[in-house]
C-alpha cells in the first residue's frame, strides 16, 4: 500500500495498482504583493492555477492554458521555481495519482479576471488577486505546503523583507 495525502487532509493507504501518474504544473503570478489565485469548490480554500499537463504538451504550453482556463489571465512564463513529487488521493472522484508539481513564477500579460461561467474548470472557481501574506495553511489548498514557504519568501524578497 502507498500512503497518499488527501485533498480534505490527512492520508489514504492505497493500493499501487491503483494510482495514475500525473504531472501537473502551476503559476505563481505576482502583481506586486498579490498572487492569483482560485477557489477550489470542494473546499473552499484558495490554490494556485494550474493542472494537468497533457502528454502531448510542453509544461509551458500547458501552463498557460490551465491558467488561462482557471483565472481568464494570459501570462508569459518567467522561470521555473520548486518540483515536488507526491502521492495524491482526489476524494472527489476516488482517484489517486503519483503527482509531479512543476511550480513557475509568471507575469501576468493583462489583469482582468474571468467570473462565473468563463470559468472554465472542474475545479476551480472565482479567481483573485490577494495579499501572499494573507495566505496561510489553514486557506491555502496546498498538496504540499512546502510551496507556500516559496511563496512567502517570494513576497518578502519583493517588499524587501529578507528575514
């Protein structure tokens, strides 16, 4: 059995021959001391934009499109910044997924934002630009956490708070 984290928290034991590969990808878009981000509808808690990367797809390509998808924003692709690998259980749909997040830092290339129906994702609804230091482990749909530390010492370096 493989412990998986769970998307409502904590882990699952699930049997190996049950879990999919996955790589996904993800932006940290930043303007000024806010970053985009979305809702999950399960949850309720904010995430990053991103998803899957389909085989045919170069991470980038990908990116964008999940982004564009989730959020309306167009961004270039500024650098690559954090790689987790994990093993994830979707409770929604009883999936389980051996899972490669890619993390890119983005620049948005406009800032309106979709609402509603333009919204185009299973997932994610509600986009926004918050505060990063207004994220926390408690509102932040993180797979792994360690990517808000990244975030957060992102957000320092641009005010200038290197603690």
């Amino acid at each position: 059995m493989v412990s998986c984290f769970r998307f409502y928290g904590g882990h699952k034991n699930v049997d190996p021959l049950e879990i999919s590969f996955r790589p996904s990808v993800y932006g940290i878009i930043l303007m000024g001391d806010n970053i985009l981000v979305a809702k999950t509808k399960n949850t309720g808690k904010f995430a990053l934009p991103g998803g899957g990367i389909d085989t045919e797809d170069d991470p980038e390509i990908a990116l964008k499109r999940e982004v564009k998808e989730e959020t309306g924003v167009d961004i270039s692709v500024e650098k690559f910044l954090h790689f987790n690998k994990n093993y994830f259980y979707y409770d929604p749909s009883s999936d389980a997924f051996d899972s490669y997040q890619y993390f890119y830092l983005c620049k948005p290339l406009k800032t309106h934002l979709a609402s509603g129906a333009e919204v185009d994702d299973l997932e994610a609804e509600d986009p926004e630009w918050i505060h990063i230091k207004d994220l926390n482990e408690k509102n932040f749909q993180g797979i792994e956490m360690g990517i808000l530390e990244v975030i957060k010492r992102l957000g320092n370096e641009k005010s200038g708070d290197h603690r």
